[in-house]
C-alpha cells in the first residue's frame, strides 16, 4: 500500500510538469518573432555579418547565415561606425 502511494504522488508530479510545460503562460514568454525586413538583403554565407540599415544612418542589421536576426539602432546622442562589430560612439566635439 506504502508503494502504490509513492507512485501515485510521482504521477502527480509528472502530470503536473507536463501541464506547466504546455500551457498557454509558458508559450507567451518565447521571444517574439522578429520580421524579415524587406529592404535588406543579408549575404548568403555562413557566419556573422552586420549590414547597414539603408533607411536610416544610425541603424544596422545583425545576419546569420544569410538570415536576418535582429535590428540595431544606435541611441541618441551617438553615432554609428561600422566595425567588427559595429559600434555606437559618441558624438565627436563640435559635430551638431
């Protein structure tokens, strides 16, 4: 009787994870999509590449073998210079 207790409190148990793992709560917090824009064309080779963002100047793209993933733009009061990898600086003294 000890025994078919103990398996009945793991059956809890088990039924319980599964639910957690399913439910809508869990589901939500998976990072959203994020769009393919379409006025970037990420290079079809495998690794990392940084694309500038052609609609604005401060901004560039992050490509995974030739996939875009994620969308940068520079905070204000910075500029964005194009390195390996990409870096947002401040504004040089006397620029507007």
């Amino acid at each position: 009787m000890f025994v078919s207790a103990k398996i009945k409190q793991v059956a809890a148990v088990v039924g319980l994870g599964w639910v957690t793992v399913v439910s809508p709560g869990v589901a939500h917090a998976q990072p959203p999509h994020i769009p393919q824009d379409t006025d970037i064309t990420c290079p079809d080779i495998a690794g990392i590449n940084y694309v500038r963002d052609a609609n604005d100047s401060n901004a560039y793209y992050l490509c995974v073998d030739g996939e875009q993933h994620h969308h940068f733009r520079c905070p204000q009061l910075t500029i964005l210079v194009m390195a390996m990898p990409p870096k947002c600086l401040p504004f040089p003294h006397g620029m507007p």
